[in-house]
C-alpha cells in the first residue's frame, strides 16, 4: 500500500516511481522511449490538464507571457486567437493575404519566401474560419473563428476550441527533447513529427510540417536548439512583435553603420 492506493501490476518497478500507476512499461519499447510530463509535488503550474482560455503556461512560466502585459492586454482573445493576432494590423479581427504578407516580411524574410507563406497560410486557413458555407474570394481568415483551422498531428497543445492545454504542451518536450536540452533540434523535431502522425491525416501531416519548419525559421537558433520558452512564446504569439522589433532594430543598426562608413570614406577622399 502506498499513497493510500493499491500498486497494480508492474506499476511498483515501473514509471514514475512513488506513483500508483504506471507510465512505462518495457513490454512496449515506445513507452519508455516517449515518456510523458508527470505533475511533481511543487510544480509552479497547477491544473496542467486544464485547458486556458487566455493563457499559455508552462513549468518555467504558470502564468503565461507576462512581458509587456501581453497576458493582461489580450484576456479578450482565446490563446489561438492570440497566436494569429499579429497579423491583424488595424485590429478588425480579419487577415488579408497582404497582412500575413506584411507580417512575415516584418521579420527579415525575402519575398519569394514570405509570398509563399502567404499562400500556405491564407489559401488553407481561410475556408474554415468564414462565417458561411461560400469560400471568401479574398481568401481573408477570420479571427473570431480561428478555432475552426485547428488540425491533427500536431503537439495537440489547443483544444477545439483554442485553448491551450499546458500538459499537452508538457508532453510533447518531454517525449522528444533527448537529453533535456530544455528545447528541441531537427532531429527532436523529424522524431516528433513521425511520433505524432495521426494515420490518414494527410493535411495534419503537411500543415504540422509547415509550421514546425516557419518556426525554426523564425527563431533561427544559433545552436540549432528551439527553445522551450520561445516555442510556447510561438504558441501564444507573443514573440512575433518581438522578432519583428528585433529585425528593425538590426536593419537600422546596419543602416548607421553603412551610413557612418560612408561619412569616413568622404571625409579621407
């Protein structure tokens, strides 16, 4: 008898220990190679299977993106609305294909690039967020509806009706970051891919693929590592902004540095 709980079947030898279930059992290889997040005693993130409405929370952060007061400012939007808010310049809940456009240009990336992604995100995502049967011409995305583009083979971090579910979350890093790295490479992010593929789900497969590749893209790790924080930042579309202003800042540095290379040169010739 521990915890008040009878120990069933190998749960006693198995993992987690101290616990009166088991996770892990090595008749099945795969469970103990994925294990997933168990709650622990002090954990700051209570409730993890709880879905939130307007935050995303994480072991290392249980009250969501306070930066800014990003928590505070968008307690009007569910977190999925919240992860394409960005893109909504003028804050009319709608996003044109030049706003997403606009967006992704906002970060440094070329035209042929951010074009692309536009075509992805705008001509795929539209449809199921429109407030009729008829598609929309302009292949606009509706914000109020974002919850309707959700999909499979993912990490299954939002729910259907775009809340963020923090154990989800939790799972997916503990199955896949090897060796506690605190964030995921390319080969976490191949082994997750292939971990989470729901069987026939051909658009899950695809748009999983897409956005795990935008987000590496995005953050572009020097050590080639997505960091936990970044990527539930990602999740809640917080770090959007951030990167935009972290390119402009960048560009205008590389502006005055030309310009005061040039002044120089003018000055000796």
């Amino acid at each position: 008898m521990e915890h008040g709980y009878n120990l069933v079947g190998k749960a006693i030898d198995q993992y987690p220990p101290g616990k009166p279930y088991s996770t892990s059992i090595v008749e099945v290889p795969i469970t103990c190679e994925r294990k997933p997040y168990v709650p622990q005693e002090h954990d700051a993130l209570i409730d993890a299977g709880t879905a939130r409405a307007t935050i995303a929370p994480s072991k290392e952060s249980p009250n969501g993106t306070t930066q800014g007061d990003w928590a505070k400012n968008h307690s009007h939007q569910t977190v999925v609305q919240q992860h394409a808010a960005y893109w909504d310049f003028d804050n009319d809940g709608i996003i044109w294909p030049q706003d997403t456009y606009r967006g992704c240009r906002n970060w440094g990336w070329n035209p042929v690039l951010a074009g692309l992604a536009t075509f992805i995100i705008n001509v795929n995502l539209s449809y199921p967020t429109c407030p009729g049967f008829l598609p929309d011409p302009f292949f606009r995305i509706y914000l109020a509806r974002m919850h309707k583009d959700k999909h499979g083979s993912d990490s299954m971090s939002f729910d259907n009706e775009g809340r963020f579910i923090p154990s989800r979350f939790e799972d997916f890093f503990a199955k896949y970051d090897r060796g506690n790295k605190g964030g995921l490479d390319v080969w976490d992010l191949l082994r997750a891919h292939k971990g989470q593929r729901m069987a026939f789900d051909f658009f899950g497969w695809s748009a999983s693929f897409l956005e795990w590749l935008a987000t590496y893209l995005l953050l572009w790790p020097e050590d080639g590592v997505l960091r936990k924080e970044d990527v539930r930042r990602v999740f809640d579309g917080s770090i959007f902004q951030w990167k935009a202003d972290e390119h402009l800042a960048k560009k205008r540095r590389s502006q005055y540095q030309r310009q005061k290379i040039g002044g120089l040169r003018s000055r000796l010739f």
